[in-house]
C-alpha cells in the first residue's frame, strides 16, 4: 500500500507518553497520522522521526482539546485538508489528586472537558463519518480508575467511569462497521501522577508499566476489534476483584491506601 493511499488516524495527547507510544504503534503498521495536543515542538520531532522510519505522513494540529469547541475545530481543520480519518485514538487526557473539596473549580472543569466533553464529541463527529463510508476503528483511552469508585481522585475515577460505559455502548451500537474498544491501563511511567498532583499508594506502584508495553495491548485489542481489554495480569485480577465487594467498601479500601 502507497502512503497516498494508506489511511489515516488521529491521535490526541500525542506528544508524549501514551500518545507517542500509540502513534509510534501505528506508524509500524503504515498508517498514516494526525497528532494532536498542546504542545508543538515534541510532536514535530515525533512526527519527523516517523516519517523517516516507517515511511508514513504525519501531520501535527496544535490544539487545547480541554477548551469548549475544540473537538468541532479539529473537525473542521480535517476537513479543510480532505483527510477523513478511519482510526481515532482518544487518548488525551488529565487528572486530579486531592480531597475534592480542596480541588480548583477551575482545572476541575478543564480536565472535564478534556476526559469526558471533548473525549465523547470526537467519537461523535468522528465516528459518524466512519459509520457513514461503513468502516472505522475508535480507540477510547479509559483507566482502572473506572471499575471502583477513587476517593482522593473521585471525579477522575468517574469521568473514566464514564468512559468504560460509553465504549462499552457504542462497541455494540456501532457494530460492526465501527470497532469501539476501551483500554484501561493502571499506572504508567509518564509523567501523569505528578501533573496531577496524585500520589499513588504503596501497595500498587509495583503495577506500573511501560507505556509502550500499554499501547502494544491497547492496538492489539482495537485491531482485533475487543470491546475492551485491562493492560498488564496484576490489573486485570484487580478488575475482575472489584466485582465481589459492595462498591461502598472499596471505597473505603481505596481511602485508606491513598491516605497511608
């Protein structure tokens, strides 16, 4: 397949971590990409370095997808290129660490809009395009925060609740011209915990793993068209251990591992 011809994804919060890893991910299969977050200079390099290994085409939109409207402007800058994307990477997102009261209304709202407004409107307008040419795959980058409610992390862990459940939805209503598939990876070595102010408690830092060992679970999945998958063993038993318990208990359970 030409480049001309290969096809396209977009993939948000790629200039670093997760997204990077993704993007990395998809070039290996030839696929063409639009990276998309905040900053500029880390996804022109990332874009150049792409290109020269795998021989795509990379394009970089420089966008705060946590600003209202966001996610109709990149529509519309696709648009304007003639690039109809068949893959979506929802990957960007944000967090908060601290009792909730204590939280800035402001950044509360910020990191809303970026994990659950814009997340939901770009699989929209997205998605409405591939459901309409009958083919398309969407990516929806959830967490474990998702199976248990998180004090010291509630409206995060709720957003990625939010998540869990509407991927879960739409990889049934879509189906089958469009692949929805939900990755919800615990703690990554990026950088995320301390932008977000969390401290996660001792007794799960041994979970953590390599963003690149995360997007590698996370594409396999998507291209084999699962409607979710938890990345690494220890994750998936932690998961799975949520449904026993009354969801009250593991709350109280999170609490008290945060606080210690």
């Amino acid at each position: 397949m030409s480049v001309a011809d290969a096809p396209w994804a977009v993939v948000t919060g790629a200039s670093g971590g997760l997204g990077a890893e993704l993007a990395r991910g998809l070039a290996a299969r030839g696929i063409n990409l639009v990276l998309v977050a905040r900053r500029e200079t880390p996804m022109l390099e990332l874009a150049a370095d792409l290109g020269k290994r795998w021989g795509i085409r990379a394009i970089v939109e420089v966008l705060d997808l946590s600003q209202p409207g966001s996610a109709t402007a990149l529509q519309q800058r696709l648009a304007r290129t003639g690039i109809e994307p068949e893959i979506l990477i929802n990957n960007a997102g944000s967090g908060l660490g601290s009792l909730f009261i204590e939280q800035d209304p402001e950044r509360l709202r910020a990191m809303l809009q970026l994990d659950v407004v814009t997340l939901t409107e770009l699989a929209l307008l997205l998605g409405r395009g591939m459901a309409a040419r009958g083919k398309g795959l969407i990516l929806l980058v959830g967490s474990t925060a998702a199976f248990q409610p998180t004090p010291m992390t509630a409206a995060y862990g709720a957003a990625k609740a939010f998540v869990l459940s509407l991927g879960e939805a739409l990889h049934v209503e879509l189906a089958p011209c469009v692949g929805v598939t939900v990755l919800s990876p615990g703690l990554m070595d990026t950088g995320f915990a301390g932008a977000s102010g969390y401290q996660a408690p001792a007794a799960v830092r041994h979970t953590v793993l390599a963003p690149a060992e995360v997007a590698r679970i996370g594409l396999e999945a998507l291209f084999a068209h699962k409607p979710g998958v938890v990345a690494g063993r220890l994750n998936k038993v932690l998961a799975f251990c949520s449904r026993l318990m009354s969801r009250h208990l593991q709350a109280k359970l999170v609490f008290g591992a945060t606080k210690a």
